[in-house]
C-alpha cells in the first residue's frame, strides 16, 4: 500500500492534486485495508445502492466507492464518490469530490469546494459557495486505475438520521 500512497503524495507535490483530494483518496485506500482486514466501519450498506433521503442526514464525511447513489438529504462534512455512479440534488456542508465515475446534478448545494477528478458529470449544476476544479489527465486516469483493485465497493458513512418534523 505504501507505493500507492507515495505515488499519490508526489501527484500532489507536482500539484496535479490538492492536498485535500489526496488525503480523500488515501483514506479511502485505508478504509478499504481496513474493510479487508476484517474491521466494520459504521455503515451497514456495503452492497449495492446507497441512498440518502432529503429527510436524512449524515453527520460527519462519507466516502463512497463503485456504488449507485442517490444523494437528497444533507452531509455534515465531506462528501468522497469515488467510481460512483450518482444522482446529486442534496446539500453537502464540506467539500464533495468526484473522483472518476460520473454524476448527475439537478441542483443542490456544496458549502465547500467541488472536485470533479477524471469524472464525468451533467445536469443543472449545483450552488457551489467554493472553488470548482475539474482535472482529467492521463496521469489521474493511471492512479484510479492503480488503487481501484484497493477501493472496492466500500461506504465509509457515519451516522445517518431522520429529520423531525420532515416527511
């Protein structure tokens, strides 16, 4: 694992990535040795769909990896899709990085920045109070495919509630 990650600290040392889109993807990478090891992260939805009402929220970061996700409700942190296929018209109080994958916009909100790494996205664009950076390049494309084997289908989310009050 540890050629991944010094593979992926120079791509942000030449500035290819930022820091923060690095650390995103070496936390997913630990999340998954993790996973393999045998350790249970809080979310119970490992397998297929993940889905996030508007009268839900999570309370902390979520990573997400080689899912269908459906993003309605509210993230209070950041928010990773990494090779998702997504459907986004919820809030996110972070960042949300897009690293490979594609997601569909229909509005919403990022209170952070928004990262659209070697991914595909369409749609009504969300309100994004940050920076926007869309990065494809080959060198991007050759890290996903490096660490893909590393980040299977994973869901790294913390707790997620009903809204009171909210149908």
């Amino acid at each position: 694992m540890s050629e991944e990650i010094r593979k992926i600290l120079e791509a942000v040392a030449r500035g290819e990535i930022s820091p923060e889109e690095g650390e995103m993807l070496i936390k997913a990478m630990q999340e998954k040795e993790r996973e393999e090891s045998g350790s249970k992260g809080a979310s119970s939805e490992r397998e297929g769909n993940y889905i996030l009402d508007e009268n839900e929220i999570v309370e902390e970061d979520l990573v997400l990896s080689k899912k269908k996700a459906i993003i309605r409700g509210k993230i209070k942190g950041d928010l990773a899709l990494i090779n998702c296929e997504t459907f986004f018209s919820g809030e996110v109080e972070g960042d949300l990085a897009v690293i490979g994958g594609k997601i569909e916009f229909d509005g919403g909100t990022v209170k952070g920045d928004l990262a659209l790494i070697d991914a595909k996205d369409s749609g009504k664009a969300p309100v994004v109070e940050g920076d926007i950076a869309r990065i494809s390049n080959f060198f991007v494309g050759g890290i996903l495919k490096m660490i893909s084997p590393f980040i299977g289908n994973i869901s790294v989310s913390s707790r997620k509630k009903k809204v009171e009050g909210k149908e």
